[in-house]
C-alpha cells in the first residue's frame, strides 16, 4: 500500500479511509474540462470503482483544457480515450465507460450502480436531469459549472439535503464554454474542487459543500460561500421524470404526405428488416451505426425518424437534439403503416 | 439607505462592474429587483438573489437594512 501511504498518514484518512474509497463507486457524467481536471485524481486517490458518461467525440477546440486527450484523441469517443489514460496511470481502479449521453431512459439505471454522482456537463438541462435522477435514486450529487473565469462548485442531494433545483429552480439555458470561452487552468480548479468534494463524501468528513454555493473567481483569487436551504415544495417523482425529458421532446407525430415538403424522412431500422420503403427521398441509416454514419445530415435540416415500434426512432431522435439538430421527430408510424400511407398517396407516387 | 450589489457570470458583463454600492430608495427585495430590471437589460438573465450571504425565496419579499449585501447569481453552464 506504498502507493497511497503519503494519504493513509493523514488522521482522516488512515487504512479505513482508504478502504472506503477501494469500495466507492463513482459516477462522472461528461469528459470536458472539469471531467478530464478530476478524473485523473479521482484514479490516483485509489477510488475502485468509476464510471464515465459521456457520448461525445474529442474535437480539435477540445484540446485546450480536455487534458487526457492528444491530436490522435481527435474524433474518438471521449469515455474511452480518458479510459485508456486513466488505465495506464492506475489499473486498479476498475473503469466502465458508457459512450452514450445521459438520458431520462438510462439515468436511474444507471445512477443505481453507484454511490455518488459527479456533474460535470455543460448544459443545464442535463444537470436538471442529473439532480432529479439524483433525487429519485437517492445519491449525492456534486455539481461544478463555469462561466469564464468564475465557477460554482456545490454538493446537492448530500444526505437528503438541498438539491439544484432548491438553488435554481427554473430551467433556462445560459452560455456554455463554447460561446463564452473558457481558460483550461480555470475550469481545472473547479474541476479539482470537485474532485475534493468527492473525497470529502467518501471519507465522512465534516463541511461537505451541502446547502451552500461556493463561487471562486479564478481571475481575482476570491472565493464566496452563499447558503441556501431545501426547499419542501419541490417534488419529484418518477412521473415527473418521464413527462420532464421524455414525452415533449420525442412525442411522435403523426404522418401527412405535406410534411415531406419540409422533412426529409430517416429510417433507421437495419437493412435487412422489412417492408423497405419505396419513395426517393428516405435516408437509411440503423441505429445500431447511427452515430457513424449521422454526420452526412445537415443540422439545419428538419428530419423525420420512423423504425418498427417507435423505440429505436426515439433514440435516434434523443441522439440528433443531443447533437444540436433543431428539427427533428419521430413519427408515429410504423415502416409498415408507413409504406401503405405512401404508396396511396398520389402526390408521392412517381 | 445604503447598499451593496455584488454581481456575479454574466450580470458582471451587463452592469460594468462585480460590486457597487448604491443608495437606494426601495424598502424590500422585490421593489429593488423591479427597480433593476426597469434600468438595466437584465430581464434575459436567470439569477437567484441572496441578502447577507443567504438566498432568498424572490416569490417572498424580504425587507431590506442599511448597509446589506445583495448578491445577484445567476446559473453558470460551462463545464
């Protein structure tokens, strides 16, 4: 145990608290700046147990800040290019990597295979996600964000405490890194006090950032403390989750052959299911390598997405919005329902 | 009666400053806040208020004293 002795000497810590962290298992949801400035730590710390969530690819204006990542990272999946670092850099910390986004379908799923989530995405609506699958599996979330040099790093849902919506309650979109813009060493100190945040939890000691909104401008060297507390109205329930993130952003709609004016139709069953469709203007592309080949639609296109049962094409709908396509639905028809309405419809047939 | 107004993310942009103290006319949180977003454009922008280090409630008016502190915090998103 050499490796950890300089740690193991602290009075917090001891051979106790390093077996709490063997046995912890953590959940880091996105690979950005402040997943790459607390993963490696988290690793190095001896934490067992790690899960990454992240369905993105590295991009060249990544690079800057995403510190487990090189030229030849470019266009691979970011999960598995921080798995292949952090497995080099400590092999006994057992890794998963999930190159998927994170869903209202998969979240609870997965929030329920560990014992603390850490958020470090960049959009607001999946941390709202993340705080009520949180809530709903009954982990404690820590939350890091940053808007230029100035971050926010708190801990919600920490033994029944405050949650991000008793912060913020509404969900609205500000600017992200890549329409505000970000310095690496900035994001990485709110990164790392994420990192520190987890360790806290994991060893029981005393301060956890529960209740309380730390912000620490990394351009003026000051930090503030604010307190908050839980609010007792907000509830959330399993309902709430489904009609939250499912129902209004893949409702299905219904075919009319006026739609194919503005959309171009997407099947993405494999292609050897049946009945194929007979009409010129249908993009064939099966989710199982939809993620591959999704990158000859143009975003400013509207589509529409069709499978056997509407699964699949709600996936691959969840997959574009993820992705920034602003036009895109599933239908509600089946390929089979699909077929017998195009073919009697004499506008299409040619 | 005097206050100060720390500004925090994007507010910092649109107000010019991170922190000023002002004189102030209004009595509660809620005169103020209206009374901000009148003279400045900050209706776009999502914030919560904290009085003295602690966030209010905004639908509760808090009554306000000589000398506070008013943070204005909006979400940050970057990550």
């Amino acid at each position: 145990m050499s490796r950890y002795q300089r740690q193991i000497i602290l009075p917090q810590i001891g051979e106790q608290g390093q077996q709490k962290l063997t046995e912890a298992r953590v959940l880091v949801i996105g690979t950005g700046g402040l997943g790459c400035a607390l993963l490696p730590y988290l690793v190095a710390s001896g934490i067992g147990n790690l899960g990454i969530v992240d369905g993105d690819r590295v991009e060249e204006s990544n690079l800057h800040r995403q510190i487990l990542f090189s030229n030849n990272s470019i266009g691979k999946f970011k999960a598995e290019e921080a798995q292949v670092f952090l497995n080099n850099q400590n092999p006994a910390c057992n890794i998963t990597v999930y190159t998927e986004y994170l869903t209202a379908e998969n979240a609870l799923q997965l929030f329920e295979k560990y014992d603390i989530i850490v958020d470090a995405t960049d959009r607001i609506a999946i941390r709202y996600l993340i705080n009520d699958a949180a809530v709903l599996t009954g982990k404690p979330f820590v939350y890091g964000s940053i808007h230029r040099f100035e971050g926010q790093v708190s801990v919600f849902n920490y033994r029944n405490g405050p949650t991000y919506r008793c912060l913020f309650p509404k969900a609205v979109e500000v600017p992200s890194c890549a329409e505000a813009g970000v310095l690496g060493t900035s994001v990485g100190l709110i990164g790392l006090m994420q990192a520190q945040e987890v360790m806290k939890i994991i060893l029981g000691t005393e301060n956890v950032l529960s209740g309380e909104l730390l912000l620490y401008n990394t351009l003026t060297a000051s930090q503030h403390k604010f307190q908050f507390s839980k609010n007792e109205q907000i509830k959330i329930t399993h309902a709430f989750l489904d009609t939250e993130y499912t129902s209004e952003k893949i409702e299905p709609k219904p075919f009319h052959s006026s739609l194919l004016e503005k959309y171009k139709l997407i099947d993405v069953r494999e292609l050897n299911e049946h009945p194929r469709i007979q009409y010129h203007n249908i993009l064939e592309l099966p989710l199982s390598n939809f993620k591959e080949t999704m990158n000859q639609l143009d975003k400013e296109q509207a589509y529409l997405v069709f499978c056997k049962s509407g699964l699949r094409a709600a996936k691959a709908v969840t997959i574009l919005q993820e992705y920034n396509f602003k036009n895109t639905r599933a239908l509600q028809e089946s390929a089979s329902q699909l077929e017998v309405l195009i073919t009697n419809s004499s506008v299409l047939k040619q | 009666m005097k206050i100060t107004l720390k500004y925090f993310g994007q507010l910092v942009d649109v107000m010019g400053n991170h922190e000023e103290t002002r004189e102030i006319e209004v009595k509660n949180s809620n005169e103020l806040l209206e009374q901000m977003k009148q003279n400045n454009p900050i209706s776009h922008i999502p914030f919560q208020l904290a009085i003295n280090d602690v966030l209010i409630n905004q639908e509760e008016s808090k009554k306000l004293n000589d000398g506070d502190v008013i943070a204005l915090l909006p979400p940050y998103a970057g990550g």
